[in-house]
C-alpha cells in the first residue's frame, strides 16, 4: 500500500508543475549535458547511484539555487557520485557562480554551456535557471526541470526527487 501511496504522490508530483521533464531512456549521448569524459566512460549497472548537473548563471537569486541543498543530505549525498555546474553566461562570471552554490556544490566541476547544449535545453523547453538534470549511472537521463518557482511546487519537486534518489517512498 505504501508503494501505491507513494507512486500516486510522485505522478502528482511530476504533474503538480510545468518544466519537469522524465526521460528514463534518454541516453548521455542524446542529452550532452554531461562532461565528454563522463559521456564517454562506461557507464555503471549499480541503479542506487546518481549524477547531477545544474544549469545556473551568475545572476541567479542565491534563494533559487539554496533550493537544491537538499541534495546535500546524508541520504541523497551518498547516492550521488559526481555533481557539475554548467554555467549559462560568460567563464568570468564562474567565481561569482561558485559563491552563490549551495552547501556540497562548492567543488563542483564548472563549465560554460555550450551553444549546442543551450539549443538542446532550449528544444526541451528549458530558457531559466537554474535547471537541474539528474542521471543514472547507466548513463540515463531521468529528471529535466527547472527549479520551481513557487513554494508549494518546490516542496513537491524536492520530495519526489528525494523518493527517486533514496528509493525510500517517505521522504
């Protein structure tokens, strides 16, 4: 029953906003928003395990990218194995990036967004930031959204995105 309950609250959860996006056999290869060395290397079969990429630029509100510190949280932080920033506007705006990360990102490696993954973002519906991918290590690519704006909608997308990372359908 609690299985049910808790599949119910992550279809209302994926419902409950507009940007989210879930993709379960979109390929590294077709998304590109990883680093080509990750992209590259031969992807893991262990499903408890998880990369994360987060599309911000330095005039992001310090509050939109605090959202994502729950991925900092023992549960979560154990199941993610790498963390990137890509970041939308110039390389020098990188430090100024860097200040504004949540707790657990502040060595996180940091590109610039490339034209090609911005056309790619822009194909899936996705112009703000910051926007957060979250990848298996079978090189899948299982959540696109943009951090929502409203509160009742970020509650939401941090609880199904703790369900999905923990596997615990209790957040």
């Amino acid at each position: 029953m609690a299985q049910i309950i808790a599949a119910a609250c992550v279809v209302i959860a994926v419902s409950a906003f507009s940007g989210f996006a879930l993709g379960s056999h979109v390929t590294i290869a077709n998304t590109g928003l990883l680093p080509g060395s990750i992209s590259s290397a031969e992807p893991t079969t262990d499903d408890s395990l998880f990369r994360v990429v987060i599309v911000a630029q330095r005039a992001d509100c310090s509050s939109n990218l605090n959202q994502l510190a729950f991925l900092n949280r023992a549960s979560i932080s154990r199941r993610i194995t790498e963390r990137f920033i890509l970041l939308a506007g110039p390389a020098k705006d990188t430090l100024g990036l860097r200040s504004l990360l949540p707790r657990g990102f502040e060595n996180a490696q940091i590109a610039v967004l490339q034209s090609s993954q911005e056309r790619l973002l822009r194909q899936l519906g996705h112009v703000e930031t910051p926007t957060l991918a979250l990848y298996d290590n079978r090189n899948r690519l299982l959540v696109l959204s943009a951090t929502p704006p409203d509160a009742y909608q970020r509650t939401v997308f941090v609880r199904a995105l703790t369900r999905l990372i923990t596997g615990n359908p209790t957040p």
